[in-house]
C-alpha cells in the first residue's frame, strides 16, 4: 500500500462523527491548556490517561494529536497578551508579541501567531507523512544492539539538553531508570525493588508518575510561593486581521519558520527551543525594518511560533518511527500506547497501520479545525486568563486524586500520586527537570531488554556495541553530548583565566 492510499484510509477513520468528535474535543482542550499559564500538554495528557482503560485507541490518540497540537496554537495568546510564555518555546514569541499588544496591534499579532501556526503545522505534518515510512525502513535495519544503543543516546540526549545543568538532568534520569527497573526481573522473575509491597510487583504505575510530578508537584510549588502572580492582561481592541503589509511581512517568515522547526523537532536532541530562537535571530537579520526588533516586529512573533509548531510535528517522528520520546509530551503519549500494549517503533507501520494513519490524518484535520477556533473565539480565549490561579490548581488536585483512584480503585495508588507530588515539588524547587526522568523510566526497560537480547547473541561478548557501525557511532554520538558541554565551558573559560596574565606582563 502506498503512502497516499494509507493516508487516504485514515483519513476515511477520522472523519468518522465518533473519531472526529474527538478531535474536535482534543483541539479545544488543547488551546484551552495552552493559554492558562503553567498548564501545558504533558499535564493534560497525563491527566487523561486514565481515560485510556475505557476509550478505543484510535478516539484517544486523535484527542491527545488535538490537545499537543491545540497547546501549541493556545501558547501564544498568554504570551502575546500577558508576557506569560506557558512554555520555554513561546518564549520568543512574547518577547514581539506583547509589545505589539502595548502598541495596540494584539489583534494582528494573534492572527499572524494563528495562520502561522495553520502554515508550519500543516507542512510539518506533511513532512511526517512523507519521511516517516523512509525512516522506519533504515529502522528496520536495526537490531538489538542498535536499539540499545540509540536508547543510550535518547537518554543522554534528554537528559543534557533539558533544564539548565546537565547534572542535574543526569540525577532526574537515574531517578527514572531505578523506577523503571522496580517489579518483576522479566528475565529472572525476581522481584526487583519491591521492598515486599505486593503493589509493586508489576512495576510503577506510569500514569500515577505523570500525574504526581506535573500536577500535584506543580500545584505544592504554587502554594509554597505564596502567592498566585497573574500579570497585566492586555485588551484586545481592534480587529483580528492582518492587512496588506502584514501578509507581506509574514509569509516568508512562516515559511523559514517552518523548515527550521521540523527538522529539530525530529532529532533525539532537538526541541523547539533552539529552532524558535534561531528563526528569531534569522528574521531580525532579513528583515528589511530591523529597528523595530524590541519594538513589536511582526516578523518576531510569525517566525518564531512557525518553528514552535513545525517542531511539535517533528517531535512524533521518532516517536512513531523508533519509539523514541524526545519532550516530556512525547514521553507522556508514549505511556499511553503501552497503556493500550502497543509499543511504538518500525513495527508500529505494520502492526498498527491504522492506528497510525488515523493519527496523522487527525493532525491535518486538527490544524483546519484550530485555524477556525483560535481566530473567532479570540475573545473567550482572554477571559479564560482572569481566572484566579489558585482555583485552577485546586481543581487540578481534586482532578489527580479521583482520576487515580478511579483508575486502579486503590489507595495504594493515590498515596503514591502524592508521593511523587512532593517528589516533583523538590524538583522544581531544585530547578532538576521532570522529562529525563520520565523518559529514563519508559526507556530504561527498553534499554534492558535490548542489550539481553545484544549480549546474548553474542554470546556475551561486550564489544558487539563496539564492532556493529551503527551502534559504535550512536554510543559515540552519545559521548560527544555528555563530553562537548563541559569542553565548551572549559574553552569559555580559558581566556578569561588567561586575561590577567598577559595583562600582567604588558
């Protein structure tokens, strides 16, 4: 089957009333969590994987594709009319955005954020149709010993480039792998760091993870603040349109925004935050009025949020093609597909055809269906941002705690859910952040079972990671991102050391 005929048939699944429905239901919550500040779509996903046990996977894929993508789109309203970025990728877009909202162009701003988001959406998701089925092919090549390997990389890869140490990402991923190894040894049948609880005897509950760390960690470090900060909400006056010149101005930066993002998104340490500071950069070199950077440039908020959402597209490339979760978001979805025992990777295309074509035609339908929410229903999107924060956080609590409990009927379950929340609250309070964590704790598993499997094979012998090409050059790939930071620090700092000196002699 070609890649068009597949496509052609999720299509036909999507547009089913039931599927669609779904969508619809996922787009709106998404734009919803993405403009309250500090919500995004790895809590919201999380919170609804107890949903997992009663809806059919391809309804609960198409909500979660709609919620990731709505996010996106609904990050930029809070940065445009409050400078509150919800995420570090729609940073850049409120450092434009809400001048342009102080000089009275919020409407124009929001519009080229929207269409911008439509744009690079639309060609990231085409994109991932068309490189997708490419990529699982090479992935097919890979065998134990490559999957152990590019489980290392991912890990390492997670753990360096989120959060502001690489220390401190390493420490949050070993806490997620020694999670990962509790319960039964599937090879040995011994329990493994049970502690005698017979709970944990089948492992940690993932979702009870996820929901501990994102929303109890987060409302516990809201309360310990003290205080609920919502900052100055700009009105929106005028309207949501962009004239002549601002068509003008935008196109190419949608455009640029979109090739840079997608091809980030898509690398084990990509992101979206690299590819919206770098379209940042590049449209304030291109631009023909460059003195109104730090002034409201419209370029600065079309580009940037083109990347943002080119790069949320990338983000399920290696997710689908070697189940590989490169943000917390992925991860979060990727608990889900083993929630339903579906493990995400080369096979997925073929075992899971369906599912996995349904899921994509339910990003382009997404996007049409975001364009249409985000542009008319701008005004309900701002009064949604007076609710008292303090509200909104306790209703998270309440939400957790009946969401587990009714997920497992334990209350085994529930006084972990709080466990995991102070353990998230340290977290934030020590600046360690939650993504290595969790990928460690899905990955490491994987990682285990793989490099068996590798070792048996070779009859033991270690140097098979070394003697296959493939995985000698993922291991060193991984090397050089644990090594290249500290080096780059150390060359930073030798001329300062050096400075003195020759001052000195002179």
């Amino acid at each position: 089957m070609s890649t068009f005929d597949a496509l052609m048939g999720g299509f036909a699944t999507a547009l089913q009333p039931g599927i669609l429905l779904y969508g619809v239901g996922g787009c709106f919550l998404g734009t919803l969590v993405g403009v309250l500040p500090g919500i995004g779509p790895a809590l919201t996903i999380a919170l609804l994987l107890p949903l997992t046990y009663k809806v059919p996977a391809a309804a609960m894929f198409v909500l979660f594709a709609g919620i990731y993508y709505g996010a996106m789109y609904g990050g930029s309203t809070t940065s445009i009319l409050i400078n509150a970025p919800g995420e570090s990728a729609t940073m850049v877009t409120a450092m434009e955005g809400n001048r342009m909202a102080r000089r009275g162009r919020a409407g124009p701003a929001l519009a080229t954020a929207a269409i911008g988001s439509f744009v690079a959406g639309t060609i990231g998701t085409i994109a991932l149709t068309f490189f997708a089925p490419w990529v699982v092919e090479i992935a097919l090549a890979f065998g134990p010993a490559e999957y152990a390997a590019l489980s290392v990389l991912a890990l390492v890869a997670v753990s360096s480039v989120l959060g502001n140490s690489t220390l401190r990402g390493l420490i949050a991923l070993a806490v997620g792998l020694l999670l990962g190894f509790v319960g039964v040894d599937l090879q040995t049948g011994q329990p493994r760091l049970t502690f005698g609880a017979a709970e944990l005897l089948d492992g940690v509950e993932v979702t009870v993870v996820l929901v501990g760390i994102f929303a109890v960690g987060e409302a516990l470090f809201l309360a310990w603040q003290g205080h609920f900060a919502d900052g100055e909400v700009m009105k929106l006056s005028g309207s949501v349109k962009l004239s002549r010149e601002d068509w003008k101005r935008s196109w190419k930066p949608w455009l640029r925004g979109a090739a840079l993002g997608f091809p980030f998104g898509a690398l084990p340490a990509g992101g979206s935050e690299l590819p919206t500071l770098l379209s940042y950069y590049a449209e304030k070199r291109l631009s023909k009025h460059p003195e109104e950077f730090g002034k409201g440039a419209i370029e600065g908020v079309a580009g940037p949020e083109a990347a943002n959402n080119a790069s949320a597209a990338g983000v399920l490339m290696p997710l689908l093609t070697l189940g590989i979760p490169t943000s917390a978001t992925a991860a979060v979805i990727l608990s889900a597909f083993q929630g339903y025992g579906i493990q995400p990777g080369p096979l997925l295309f073929t075992q899971q055809s369906g599912l996995v074509w349904t899921l994509i035609a339910s990003l382009y339908i997404g996007n049409v269906i975001l364009l249409l929410l985000n542009l008319p229903l701008v005004g309900l999107w701002v009064k949604l941002l007076y609710i008292p924060s303090q509200w909104l956080y306790a209703g998270i609590l309440v939400i957790s705690t009946v969401a587990v409990y009714g997920a497992g009927n334990s209350l085994f379950d529930v006084g972990m859910l709080f466990a995991f929340g102070v353990l998230g609250f340290a977290m934030r309070r020590l600046d360690i952040p939650a993504a290595p964590l969790i990928v460690g704790m899905i990955l490491g598993p994987l990682l285990e079972q793989s490099m068996r499997q590798a070792l048996v094979i070779s009859q033991g012998d270690w140097g098979t990671f070394a003697s296959r090409p493939l995985s000698a050059s993922l291991l060193a790939i991984a090397a050089a991102l644990l090594v290249m930071p500290r080096l780059v620090s150390m060359l930073r700092k030798a001329p300062r050391q050096e400075s003195p000196a020759s001052d000195a002699r002179q």
